[in-house]
C-alpha cells in the first residue's frame, strides 16, 4: 500500500510521520552529497556525488507533490548554507524552482523504469530553471564570443549532465536497482 499525501477540509497538505522522516532523510543525505564536490565552477554549480539523484527519491517514493515540497525545502537549505545571490529574484529561479524541479521524479513513480524516467525529467527541469537564471543573472561572465544564452545552456549542461550520465549508469546496475526498489518499499509499506 502506498501512503499518499491527504488533504484535510481547509486545503492544507499533510504528510504521514513515515513520509516526512523519509523526505527528512533524503534531504540531509542529498546535503551532504552536495558538499562532496567532484568539480565546482567558479560561478555557481558543481558536480556532486549523486545529490541529485537522493534529492530525487521523495518524489519518486511520495509523487510529486512531496517531491516538489521537499526539493523546494532542500533548495532553501541550501540558500541558508551557501547561498550564492547577485539578485533578488535570482534565489526564486535557482533555489526554489530548481530544486523544487527535482521533485518532478514523482509524476514517474509508478511507472516501470520510473526512477530513470523520473530522474532524467526532474534533472532536465532543474536544467531549465539554471540556463535561466545563468542568462537573465550571469549573462555578463559569458566567456568571450559568447552571447548570455549559449553560454548558459553549455555551462550548466557541463555540470549537470555530467553529474546525471554517471548517476544514470549507477541506476541501471543491478544491485542498485534492486536496492532502489527495497528502499521505495521500505517508504510506501
């Protein structure tokens, strides 16, 4: 049985205990495996030990609305301990959209293959939420001959595909996949 997300008469979303221990968990996890950076660019971004992927998991135990909620609460997370802000409206697009994107796993929880489905989807639209903010905010450290756009699709296509197409060989061994499996068992039963 999986637990779901209720809501009471008023509108307000509540969570069950066990979800929100799991959620509490991935984002601690997915916290600290953010700060093992494999490279980390001079203007924002890195590669990381598979923060992404454990920032992932919420949405593809819960659904997407846990997902979104908790990627959104890791964002801000992260805008507490590292924040990295030029502009106001800088930290909605980079901190609150794109990792609230990370969450988007969840409209793949149950599907077969859902985690990779989930992941690569949740990845592209945390894609999407950094080119923009690269060209509306960092468009003035585009590398020279390089107009704001193209020099934010490269940029965060560097760091966060790199950190995905190793993630996403990880999630298609075996033993990962059948951990993967437990672990969504363990959070929905």
């Amino acid at each position: 049985m999986i637990n779901h997300v209720s809501s009471n008469e008023k509108g307000k979303v509540s969570f069950t205990a066990k979800q929100l221990a799991f959620c509490a968990v991935a984002m601690a996890l997915a916290f600290v495996l953010s700060n093992i950076k494999v490279f980390k660019f001079p203007t924002g971004g890195s590669i990381t030990a598979f923060s992404m992927l454990v920032a992932c998991l919420p949405g593809f135990f819960f659904g997407p609305l846990v997902g979104i909620v908790t990627g959104v609460a890791y964002g801000l997370l992260n805008l507490i301990v590292d924040p990295y802000i030029l502009f106001p409206a800088q930290v909605i697009v980079d901190y609150i959209l794109a990792f609230g994107a990370l969450g988007l796993s969840g409209f793949f929880s149950n599907q077969k293959f859902g985690l990779v489905k989930g992941y690569v989807v949740a990845v592209l639209g945390r894609y999407v939420f950094a080119v923009l903010s690269g060209w509306i905010f960092f468009g003035e450290y585009a590398w020279d001959g390089w107009n704001p756009l193209a020099y934010s699709l490269v940029y965060n296509a560097i760091y966060i595909f790199a950190e995905a197409g190793v993630t996403l060989v990880v999630l298609f061994l075996p033993p990962v996949r059948t951990m993967m499996k437990k672990l969504k068992d363990m959070a929905t039963n």
